[in-house]
C-alpha cells in the first residue's frame, strides 16, 4: 500500500464578515508556495506536484478549495443565493487564508482565474507575497460564450462545463489525466463554475493596474499553453509586455490546465518559475 504525502486539513476563516470552513491540502517543507485552482475545480488539480518529492524537498506547497468549491461548502442559506464571484471576495478570501496559515509572504502561484487574481494581487498587495507565478494567466478576455448555460434546470451544469474546457485540454495530454481533469469540473456544484466565470469575464479592472505592479519587489513569472484557447498565447504575452519587467514561457504542448492535464508536461515549467522567484532561508519564514 502506498500512503501520499498529502495532508488534508479544514480552517475557518472570516471572509465578508461571516465564518466560513475551508478545507486545504499541503505537502513539503520549506519555502511556502500558496497554490490556487482554476474556475469550477478545486485543489486535486495540485496533487501531482504535491506529490513529486524532488518539488517538495525545499516547497511547502500548500492547496486550498475556494468557498463553494470542493471540500468547502457553501454559506448557510446558500440555497437561496446567487453565487457570483467578485475580485474583492476573492482577494479577501486569499489573505485571510494566508494570514490564518501564518504564512509570511508566500510565492503565490494561481491558474486561470486564480492566474488573474495573482496579477491583481501584484497590483494592489503585492508586500504580503514573495513572488508571483501567473499561469494561463491575462489581462482579460470577455467571454465568447453565453455563461447562463452553465446555470439551468435543463441542462446538466458539471457536464456542460466540462464540455466547454474540453476544448482547452491540450491533444499531448495522456487520456486518463485529461478525463480526470474533466471530472473535477463535472462534480462542480450547481451554478458554481458560472459564478466563477462572471469574475472571470466581466471584470476587466485588471488592465489599467498592469503597469503600477513593481517586479523589481515582487516578480512576476507568466506561463501559458500554446493550446489554451481561453488565455491565448497572444492575450498572456500582450499583458507581460504590460507589466514592466515580468517574464513569460509559452509551454509549447500544454493547454488551460497544465498542472492537471499534462502534470509531466507542465512539470519543467514550474521548476523553472520557482528557479526565478527569490531564494528562500528558513529565518524568512
């Protein structure tokens, strides 16, 4: 029998004044690198390199389920809401994560919408981090797609989701991965990844803050799929270019979901991001 290195935990954290549980996993020792999963998925998305011991010998590499998502349940009284998420919930609920874990400016690595939530946090508390790894990460695209579609009594939400980021799975991506990362999004409770995409298609405050973040401070590393059709190479390098100083790699066979889909693939991207963010001692935890 083989028992992962993984642990899984719950905190309660208050975000908009009101307590919420939230369940996060982490794995390694060392410099700690604050992981964030992509719209409609949760931190399964992280296991493989939470898994990978050459990562986590010298990465405390730490995975939380956003509120609504995963092992993170909703608000009471959910039954009668609307879920929509807005950056400033979404920036609140990744510091009071951190402040709870008493993390002292962690590397902050997020994809997809937690990619754009990474840069806006370069932007506006860019001191409480130590670096920034934005993956399938850019300014912003509205979306191309009617989003209510993924919130109706007639048609199965998780399996509509996973229908449309299909798509964006790269075709170099190993079957069973691909239909695992696909799973996530088809056990994504109901209207959960709709409430993610209006972030992540509606706000577009992002652009003018680009050239306000200080990489000089914080750096900024981009990486992107060649495969992603949601966060194109083009969007990802046109917001590099925005930001003075940041970096990027476009993972030539890789798609939106990287770490997921092809966690192989995506493995020496990563690597080399944590290679650009600064060094870490123990006396700086």
């Amino acid at each position: 029998m083989s028992i992962e290195p993984i642990t899984g935990r719950y905190m309660t954290v208050k975000i908009g004044g009101t307590s919420r549980r939230i369940y996060f996993e982490e794995a390694g020792q060392g410099r700690p690198v604050l992981c964030l999963h992509t719209a409609g998925a949760d931190t399964r998305q992280w296991r493989h390199l939470m898994n990978d011991s050459e990562v986590t010998a010298s990465n405390r590499l730490i995975a939380f389920d956003m509120p609504w998502h995963g092992k993170s349940l909703p608000p009471e009284g959910f039954e009668t809401q609307e879920y929509l998420l807005t950056t400033e919930a979404y920036i609140e609920t990744v510091l009071a994560v951190t402040e709870e874990l008493g993390l002292e400016r962690p590397l902050l690595a997020g994809c997809s919408m937690g990619g754009r939530i990474a840069l806006q946090l370069a932007a506006s508390h860019a001191d409480r981090f130590s670096g920034f790894i934005a993956i399938e990460a850019s300014d912003f695209q509205p979306a191309w797609y009617d989003i209510d579609w993924f919130h109706r009594p007639d048609a199965h939400g998780g399996e509509m989701g996973a229908a449309l980021v299909s798509a964006n799975i790269s075709p170099y991506a190993p079957n069973a991965e691909r239909w695992n990362t696909l799973w996530m999004f088809m056990q994504s409770g109901p209207g959960v990844f709709r409430g993610d995409l209006s972030f992540y298609t509606r706000d577009d405050s992002l652009i003018p803050r680009l050239p306000t973040i200080d990489t000089s401070k914080t750096p900024v590393h981009i990486i992107v799929g060649a495969y992603d059709l949601t966060c194109t190479p083009e969007d990802a390098e046109r917001t590099a270019k925005a930001i003075p100083g940041a970096t990027l790699a476009v993972m030539d066979e890789l798609g939106h979901f990287p770490m997921s889909e092809h966690p192989a693939g995506f493995r020496p991207y990563f690597i080399e991001a944590l290679g650009r963010m600064p060094s870490y001692t123990a006396e700086a935890a």
